[in-house]
C-alpha cells in the first residue's frame, strides 16, 4: 500500500475529497494503525501516515481520531 505523498495531499486539497490528515504532533504511538490499519500506518520514522485511498470511510477515521492521544488526526477538505 501506498502513503500519500505532499502531492497527492495538494491534488485532494484542490477536489471535493475529504481524507484525513496526521499533523506534527503524531508521537508515534500507533493506535491508529492499529485500529484503523486499512487508512494509516507508521513509516520509518514511527509516525502515522495516511494511506492512498481512492476514498476514506467515515467510521475508519473517526476511530482513529478518538483513540489518538495527542488529537494529531483530522479530517481535511
Ligand atoms: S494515534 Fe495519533 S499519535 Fe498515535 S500514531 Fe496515530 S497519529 Fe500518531
């Protein structure tokens, strides 16, 4: 699977696509990718990225946004 890279968050960014987004204060914890492992997962670094999707499901994320201790995850448009 694929993450997204700083362009295809620039191309969802421009559509109508809502996807989600894992800011600088993911301390890499990994209950996301844990819970919702069909939309994030860890890179090298240990720190959550989003994967690329053509569409993100509501419940995955919302998940995820709940279980995140540092609230590094929100839906982006
Ligand atoms: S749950 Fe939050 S802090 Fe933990 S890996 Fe995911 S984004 Fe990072």
């Amino acid at each position: 699977m694929n993450l997204l890279t700083p362009e295809q968050i620039e191309k969802l960014r421009a559509s109508s696509i809502r996807f989600p987004d894992v800011n600088e204060t993911c301390i890499g914890c990994s209950a996301c990718a844990a819970i919702s492992w069909e939309v994030f997962e860890l890179d090298d670094e240990w720190l959550s990225k989003v994967q690329d999707l053509p569409s993100y499901e509501d419940k995955f994320v919302d998940e995820a946004i709940s279980a995140c201790p540092v609230d590094a995850i929100s839906w982006k448009q």
